[in-house]
C-alpha cells in the first residue's frame, strides 16, 4: 500500500511513489496539455470533483501561447511561459486537494534548447526550494537513430537526477503532427516499438535515474476514423517482460506511458493498463471539449458577439459577451470530458494526497 503524500505539485521520491500507486492499482493518470490559466484551472478543478491526481503537462507552442504570441522573442517565451505556468501550478494545486505531476511534452531536437533552457530555471528553483520546479521533461528523439536518441537522453538525465527530476524518452514514433513535432509520413513499422530496443534504453539510462517510456504500439495523435489506427498493446507487455526477464526484476519494471490517447479504443486503454503504463496523453479531445462548449454558447447567443446593445430592443448584453461567462463554459467542457477519462483511465476515487 503507497503512503499518502502531500497535495500539490510532486516531485522525487513522491512523484515515484505516485507512480508506483498507479501501477499497483492498475490505472493511469490523464496527462492534459494546456495552454493557459483557463485550461490549467479546469483540469485541476476536474481532478479534485473526481479525486484522481493529474498530470499538467505544455508543449512548446502551449508554453509560447502562455507567455503571449506577441512576446518579442519566441525562443524565450517557449522558456518563460512554461515557467510561469509552473508557478501558477506549484501555487494553486495544493489548494485543490489533489497530486500534480508537472511535465513538458515533446521536445525534439530542435528543441533541445528549451528544455535546456527550463532545466536552468528549475536548478535555480531547487537550490531555492530544495526540490524542481518540473516533475519532469520528455525528450522526443524518436527520428534520431537510437544510440543518438539515448546517448542524448541520457546527457539531459544526468543533469534531471541531479535536481530529483525524471525524464520521459520516447522510442518508435507516434504518428500524426502536435505542435509542430511528428508527422504522418511515417513509415508503418516504426510505429511499433522492439522491445530490444527498450532493455537498450534501460540498460543504458536505469543507472542514471528515473526515466519513463513512451514505447509506440500504433499510437497516434490526433482523432481519426474508426480503423484507420491499429492499438497493439501487447507490445508493452513484451517489453516488460524481456526487460524483466533480462534484469531478473518484478512484474512491470517499466513506467510507460500512452501517447495519442484521444479517441483511442476504451479496451485498448484498458488493456495497457495491466502493462505498467501510468499516464495517458490527452490534447485534441479535450482541445475539442472546450472549442465546442465556448461555440455552442456563441450559437446561441450570436447577437452578444456582434452588438454591445440589441439593435431592435436597446437590450443590452454585457453579461453575454463578458469573457468569464463563456470562457467558463469552455472550462465546464473540458472538465466535462476528462472526467470520462479519469473513469476511463480507473483513477477516479484514487487520489494519494493528503492537504
């Protein structure tokens, strides 16, 4: 049985922890990309109504979009806008009763330099706090060949575990476009991850510390037509078990993760969940909940957008246009659907925190 740990942001031993709850228990943590302080409230807002713990996670383009699209530098606004929304998260999250890990998404290799760039930020944190400001970072090499993907994931880890981070890698691509990173001219077989190439990984980084993998077994970003992505999860269990069997380690060494969660098959979730995978990404799902909550609004309240008084009846709609109504209404939406992922994800009810 994991112990307690404190609401709020979690990092070290209590993000391990965390982890290893998840693992036990069999269910896994939505893993939201925001974009600002309304989609980072409404995920700590649904976590709390359905007592799961959260990961909050930007991409880069999230993180400019946090730091303004009129910031004058767009290399330091990817920087500064995930740090700010780091602040924001170490903040409030407490306050809502719940475990947040905090994390960035892919960072390929042109973007090394953000993450090196956050990393800086964070060393500054911890020898103010004695703890980071991220839980962890995701390095996507995923295109590199794979002694370049961990030989360099393995440089970033070194300098993470000096500061109690972790490092999430990814190994086979996961398919589709987010931010600017991926792409659907992919071919077939590397979406399906070799297990060998995973006991390379961890041969390689286990010495370290904590990394987590995002091994590809037909994922794919985005929402597509029914059939058109094949799930084969049993690609997760095969790793585990060679890795296992390799190391003479227990059930599940790895802590994978599940990239491409929207729209994916409910049994398939399911599935991955007896093999150690305690995170699943989720971006265009909840991208789309809140679009369609703020456009129904819109719809049906069309004369507000366009007139501050009703031409024909002299009433007029502050209240209709102000953005707290329908902004909200955006956040009920998002709220609204991951509380079907964190049933989907059987982390409902299971928050570890104490306040």
């Amino acid at each position: 049985m994991t112990s307690q740990i404190k609401a709020g942001v979690v990092t070290g031993n209590d993000y391990l922890s965390l982890v290893q709850a998840c693992k036990q228990g069999c269910y896994a943590l939505p893993a939201v990309n925001v974009t600002g302080t309304n989609t980072v409230n409404a995920v700590l807002e649904a976590a709390a109504e359905n007592k799961s713990d959260v990961i909050i996670q930007l991409s880069n383009g999230g993180a400019e979009f946090y730091a303004g699209k009129g910031f004058p530098d767009s290399a330091a606004a990817k920087v500064l806008g995930a740090v700010s929304a780091a602040h924001h998260v170490h903040l409030l999250a407490k306050y809502y009763g719940v475990c947040v890990v905090l994390h960035t998404d892919h960072a390929n290799k042109k973007l090394i330099p953000w993450v090196e760039g956050m990393l800086g930020h964070g060393e500054t944190y911890f020898k103010q706090h004695g703890r980071p400001l991220f839980s962890s970072h995701m390095i996507d090499l995923s295109e590199e060949p794979l002694e370049e993907n961990v030989n360099e994931c393995a440089r970033l880890l070194k300098r993470m575990a000096a500061i109690d981070m972790s490092i999430e890698i990814e190994l086979g691509c996961t398919g589709g476009e987010e931010d600017g990173v991926g792409s659907d001219d992919i071919d077939n077989a590397r979406l399906y991850t070799q297990p060998e190439d995973v006991l390379y990984a961890y041969e390689v980084l286990a010495p370290l510390g904590n990394f987590s993998v995002a091994a590809s077994f037909g994922n794919v970003h985005g929402v597509y037509a029914p059939g058109n992505v094949k799930l084969c999860p049993e690609i997760l269990k095969n790793s585990q078990a060679l890795v296992a069997e390799k190391k003479g380690l227990g059930a599940n060494p790895l802590d994978l993760v599940f990239h491409g969660g929207s729209g994916s098959e409910k049994a398939k979730i399911h599935e991955s969940l007896q093999y150690g995978v305690f995170k699943m990404n989720i971006d265009t799902d909840t991208q789309f909940a809140f679009a369609h909550g703020v456009g129904k609004y819109v719809k049906e309240n069309e004369a507000a957008f366009f007139y501050q008084i009703d031409p024909e009846s002299g009433k007029p709609y502050k209240k209709q246009y102000d953005p707290r109504t329908w902004l909200r209404l955006g956040e009920k939406a998002l709220i609204e659907r991951l509380s079907e992922a964190f049933i989907d994800l059987k982390s409902n009810g299971k928050s570890v925190a104490v306040r």
